[in-house]
C-alpha cells in the first residue's frame, strides 16, 4: 500500500509488483492475488506467479 496523490487529495491505494521475484511480469492471467497471514504472522496482501510459484508479499495493514 501506498499514499499517492489524486484528484481528491491523498488516498491509500494498492500499488501491485510489476514482476515476481524470477523476473516474470506480474498481471491480468498471469498471478494469483491473495489476501492472509503472512510469513510474520500479520494479514498482508500476495501475489503467486502462475509461471513460477513464486510469492511476493506487499507490506502488512
């Protein structure tokens, strides 16, 4: 998550990876998005490549 500017002030808003960890792009038929605990224990948003398997975990709320 991140705080960007927008037409209506700052607003949080979900800035997704551009590719895994192996290099793979990240989009639409090509990740699986998750939403649960992560490695640390706190609930975190994921995307798993479906050319890897690998997973990348964005920042915990």
């Amino acid at each position: 998550m991140a705080t960007r500017p927008t037409g209506r002030g700052q607003e949080t808003v979900e800035i997704p990876p551009e590719r895994c960890p192996n290099g793979h792009e990240i989009g639409p038929g090509k990740v699986i998005v998750g939403y649960g605990p992560n490695p640390d224990g706190f609930r975190a948003r994921s995307w798993l490549c479906r050319g890897c398997g690998a997973l990348t975990w964005d920042q915990p709320d």
